[in-house]
C-alpha cells in the first residue's frame, strides 16, 4: 500500500488489478487541492506498473466523494489567476485518468457530486451501490463545469440529460442513473466491492493488447473521429502479429481458456 497527499489518496497493487482509494471519509472524501496534485502522479506509478491490467477507484467511509473541498474556496477562488490554476490542476488530474491505458472502473458508494462525479466520469466504466447518489450541482455555488467535464457528462448520457442535470443540480438516485447511462451496473450496497472486483478480474484475464486499444480507438471515436487512419489501420495489422492473437487462436483451438 502507498499513500499520497498526506494519506488522502491510497493505492494498492493486487496481482494484475490496482484499487485507488480516496481516503477523506471525515469529510466524506471530498477532493481537495493536495489531492488533485498528486493524481498525476499517483496514475503515472499505476501506468509504470508491469504486468497490471485494471485499475479501481474507490472511496473510503461509504462514499465515492462529496465533491471538492469547500473550506479551501477561499484560497483556491482567491483572486483570477489562482482560480484558473485550480481550473488547470483538476484538468490536468481527470485527464490522467481519462488517458490512463489501463481500463478503469469507479466503484461508487453514497455520495457521488461534483468534483466526484468528474473524477467518475473520467473512468472507463462505473458501477454503484443501490443508496447512490450522484450529480453535478455546480449552479448551486454559482460555479460550473469545465467544458471537459461537461464533454464527460455529455458523452455518458446525451445532451439533453447533461443539461438538466447541470441546470437543476439535482441529484440522481442509483436506478435513474442507471436508466440514463450515468452508471453501468447496481449491486447491493454489501455486494458492490465483489462485483467491481469480479468484473475488474474478468477484464484483467482478457487481452491486455485488445483491451489497450480498443480505449485508444473508443478515445479518438469520441474526440470526433469517424475514419480509420494509417495508424488505427496499423493497429488492427499489429494484432495479427502479436502473441496474443496466436494465444487466442490456440487455446479456442484446444478449447481451453487463454492465457494472456
């Protein structure tokens, strides 16, 4: 186990999966300035990882995170130049989520608001428990999303659904998010931590190759692309070439399960 911005953020290496923690549950796991910092770094150690295949963020205490931490506004929004530095470390953390190789999996408990659901968004998938609550009520503190936020929220559940939930600041209860796309799964508050883990392994058992690039092609789907290019052409070539398509090959030959 490693700790990072004074213990607020935890990782744990298990075998092929990793588990982010957030680990503020006094307060609910809310983000505060030395967590944003340390993301990058804590995501550039997962990616220097041989042999990992997923990675799980979580939070600790029965929530994912309430959001950011309020009781640094005052610093953080002090004047211009440092609420546009604030604006820069949060892109720069969800971006290294975002772009982490690595399928990810947000595992998320009760509250799931604002900075939280950011940091959600940027995951792969997102599994709740069924007392979730998840929204992005920014117009209630006269902020707003990030338009990369925004993107996030946008591609997960349509415009229309992106919009009230920033207009109203409503929070969304686990089987509405769910009908909307907000979530993937729900699982019973007990059961939530082996569902995620369980569908974190299956993943892991698949191909690490596959698995890599389809993320890749799934990014360029969503910034706009709508051609194959040289270098996605190469890519689907490489695959050929590879030892995991000769492991797959084989082992549905021998009607076995591969081993990648």
């Amino acid at each position: 186990m490693s700790s990072f911005a004074d213990g607020a953020l935890e990782l744990d290496l298990d075998g092929p999966v990793a588990t982010l923690s957030l680990s503020r549950p006094a307060a609910r796991n809310a983000l505060n300035l030395a967590m944003w910092t340390a993301l990058p770094q804590v995501l550039a150690e997962v990616a220097a990882q041989d042999g990992l295949r997923a990675l799980i963020v979580r939070g600790e205490g029965g929530s994912f995170a309430s959001g950011a931490d309020i009781s640094e506004f005052a610093m953080l929004f002090a004047n211009r130049d440092s609420t546009l530095a604030y604006g820069r470390l949060i892109e720069d953390a969800t971006t290294a989520l975002a772009d982490l190789a690595l399928p990810t999996l947000a595992q998320i408990d009760g509250y799931c608001i604002g900075a939280g659901l950011a940091i959600a968004l940027a995951c792969d998938l997102r599994l709740a428990s069924a007392d979730a609550k998840l929204g992005a009520p920014p117009a209630k503190l006269g902020l707003m999303y990030s338009l990369t936020d925004t993107r996030r929220l946008m591609l997960a559940v349509g415009a229309s659904t992106a919009k009230a939930m920033l207009f109203t600041g409503d929070l969304f209860k686990a089987e509405r998010a769910l009908a909307v796309g907000l979530v993937n799964e729900v699982h019973a508050k007990d059961q939530l931590a082996d569902a995620v883990a369980a569908k974190a392994r299956h993943m892991a058992a698949l191909s690490p190759w596959s698995i890599r690039h389809a993320k890749a092609v799934a990014a360029l789907v969503q910034t706009g692309a709508t051609h194959d290019t040289d270098e996605t052409r190469g890519w689907f070539a490489d695959a050929v070439e590879g030892p995991d398509f000769a492991e797959g090959l084989a082992a549905f030959h021998a009607k076995r399960p591969p081993v990648f």
